[in-house]
C-alpha cells in the first residue's frame, strides 16, 4: 500500500497554477522534523509536494508559508531531462487530503506578523 501521512509546517507559499486543460495544481514543500534524542539538536526533511483539483484549490485559499498542516497521500516517483541531456528522477508526495494543525493563520496576513484565526 502507497499511503503517506506528514505533519509539519509549509516551508513556502504554496504555488498554485492551472493546466492548459483547466485543472488546478499547487506545489508546496513541507518541513517535516525528524526524531531527535534528548540532547540532540532537531533537524528537518523538506518535502515536495503537489495537490491537483479540489485540494489544489483549498490549500490555494487557506494555507500559508509557515502554517502546520497534515497532509494524506502517495508517493510518486518520476523522471525527466533536463536541458543539458541529463536524466533527473523525482520522488513527489501527491496530496489528496489536507487538515489544519495547530494555529490558523489569516491568508492575507504576511508571515512575519500573521494573525492567528479562531476556529
């Protein structure tokens, strides 16, 4: 079973495009901390991710760079060359669920002085 579940914060503004086709899609990477012992310093896994559709338009609407998220998915694996002839391999989480974590933040806020919103 390909089923993957993160928790963590948005590392940047989701990207959110449209395809020639009329579907909506957003980038997004999200920083995931890894488990640290006691007296360890914490470190962090930056992974990207994309949502098509419905949930691309959510996340379009109400998440922010440095906002928690929980995000449900699948890996996908995939390939590519580049302009100088070299092979590039991907490994993406495509997200199909998403859910608010901890405080909410205003989208029009900026990120450095964001409002937090009562749910």
């Amino acid at each position: 079973m390909n089923h993957v579940t993160l928790k963590g914060r948005i590392s940047r503004d989701p990207e959110i495009k449209t395809t020639q086709s009329g579907t909506q899609f957003a980038r997004l990477s999200i920083a995931v901390d890894r488990y640290a012992k006691a007296g360890e310093q914490r470190t962090a896994d930056f992974i990207p991710c994309t949502a098509w559709g419905k949930t691309a338009e959510f996340i379009g609407k109400y998440f922010v760079k440095g906002q928690e998220i929980l995000a449900e998915g699948r890996i996908q694996t995939g390939s590519y060359t580049n302009q100088d002839g070299k092979k590039i391999y991907t490994t993406d989480v495509v997200i199909d669920r998403v859910e608010f974590c901890g405080k909410a933040v205003a989208k029009n806020a900026t990120t450095t002085n964001a409002e937090e919103v009562p749910f």
